[in-house]
C-alpha cells in the first residue's frame, strides 16, 4: 500500500520546477533516458538533455529530493530543459534510497554520476572543467556533500570511472540540511527520516549524523555554493543554510544566502521564478 503521507512529502521536494509526466523535449535538444551511470543493485541511471548543436558545454546534475527514501530522476526533468535550453548539459540521477542503502550510498552515487558525466565528456559535449550541480532538500544535502568532499576517498564508493574526479566548480543548494544533529525538533520530520538514513537517531548515532553533515567537512577547497530558502521552511530549518553560508565564507570560499522570506518547503509561483533566476545567474557567473 503507499504511504499517501511519504508521498505527499516527497513530492513537496522535488522543487523549484514541477515534473510534469508529459514533459516534451523541445526539438532543438537531444534526450538520452536511463543511461546507466553506477554498477549499484539495482541498476542506478540518469537522464541527459542537452542541445542538439555541437560544441563543448558546461553541465549541470540535478539531484531529486524526498527525504532520501522517496523521489525520482523525473523530478528535475523540466529544471533540466530548462537548462538545456540556456546553453547546458545537464543530467538528472537517481540514486539508492534508505532504508534499504542508508548513508553513504547515495553520496557513492552522486560522485559516480559526477565521474560518468566527466568520463563521458566528448561524447556529450561536456567542458570536464565545468560540472555544476544542484538538488532540492535531499537533493541540496548531496549536491553540498559533493561541493565539500572533493578531496575525501572514503566517499568515493567502488563505482566505475574511478580514474576520473568527482569535483564540482559550483553547487547550487536549495533547502538542504547541512547539520543533521540540529534538525531535531525543528524539522517537523527528522525524527522519521533521518534514523532511516543514518541507522539512529542522534541519540544512538551520533558519530553518523556527523559524518552525514556538510558543514563538518568544509575547507577552502570547496566549491562556490548559492544556498536558496524560504525563511519558514518547516521541513528543513532556515538556520541550515545559514550556517553552511557562514562556515564556507568561514574557510574563504565564495558562498551566498538567498533568503526568500516567508516561504516554506518547495517554492511555487513568484518565490520559485526568483529561485530559478538565482539559480541561473550562479551558474552562468562561475560555468559560463
């Protein structure tokens, strides 16, 4: 039976674009569906729009959210014209969900999409020195992982293109969770989500929820970083972004705080327009 409940949540983060099921692909694009990228059980794949005339490009991955237990590739499938549209190559992958691959399986996974994307780049038309990437909720706590850990082996998993680097020029993070031990009692949800992630809650796992949390792996070799949120977000705290903003300008790295005042979780109408123009203009700034 699905949980109307789980569902309901997950699909509050698949922000700041809606999928749409019927989602066409313009004709001056090409379209490559379930590409597989990692050799997980089951097979994980990825999505790539990209336009149709030749040339070498910046990319972008796009990481779905839904409390790292729900969500689909297909949520970022508009983002993803979109930015196509705009000039980029850009991919959007699943990953391996909790409870059945707790942490850290979907950071092996992200880094893998990163090394196929990179390993792949001829074929694609990809600049390898500029990949970008962004995510909503989940999607924004991996995308900021990935813009932290550049240089930590232990996060590299066993996946394919092991010769190629997981580094990202630039991280786009909307609504993300950067330290997972203070989400309790301010996320309306944390205490159901986080110990499937984690195995336990702060209590019983500690050591994981701090391992789990960008903000402790900050150095100066991060990646520039637009954090996006709504200042009363009930499912991910405004402090978040805050404080992963502060810890990278912290560490001399270029870092920014969009705060869109009075939204919550997953932005509609004019707050998700403003969003996706921030979201445009940072990456144009440092891929283009």
């Amino acid at each position: 039976m699905i949980d109307v409940a789980v569902m309901k949540h997950a699909l509050l983060l698949f922000a700041p674009l809606l999928y749409c099921a019927a989602q066409t692909i313009p004709a001056n694009l090409l379209s490559e569906t379930g590409v597989a990228y990692a050799q997980a059980d089951p097979q994980q794949v990825m999505d790539i729009v990209r336009p149709r005339e030749p040339g070498r490009r910046p990319a972008v991955l796009a990481i779905h959210g839904g409390g790292f237990r729900a969500g689909s590739r297909n949520g970022y499938l508009a983002t993803c014209v979109t930015l196509a549209q705009h000039g980029y190559v850009c991919a959007t992958a699943d990953y391996q969900l909790a409870p059945a691959a707790p942490f850290p399986a979907a950071v092996h996974d992200v880094k893998a999409a990163v090394r196929y994307l990179r390993a792949n780049a001829s074929r694609l038309g990809i600049d390898p020195e500029k990949i970008g990437v962004m995510g909503g909720s989940a999607g924004g706590h991996l995308a900021l992982f990935l813009g932290v850990t550049a240089n930590v082996p232990e996060f590299e998993g066993d996946g394919p293109n092991r010769d190629q680097s997981s580094r990202v020029s630039v991280v786009v993070d909307f609504y993300g969770p950067s330290d997972f031990t203070k989400s309790y009692g301010r996320s309306v949800d944390a205490g159901e989500v986080l110990p499937l992630f984690l195995g336990g809650d702060v209590a019983h796992a500690r050591a994981m929820h701090l391992r789990a949390s960008p903000l402790n792996w900050v150095t100066p070799d991060a990646a520039p970083t637009l954090a996006i949120q709504g200042t009363k977000d009930r499912y991910v705290n405004y402090e978040q972004s805050v404080w992963i903003v502060d810890r990278l300008l912290a560490a001399g790295v270029e870092a920014e705080l969009e705060s869109i005042e009075g939204a919550d979780h997953g932005f509609k109408g004019a707050d998700a327009e403003r969003a996706n123009r921030r979201m445009m203009a940072f990456f144009d700034r440092y891929l283009k």
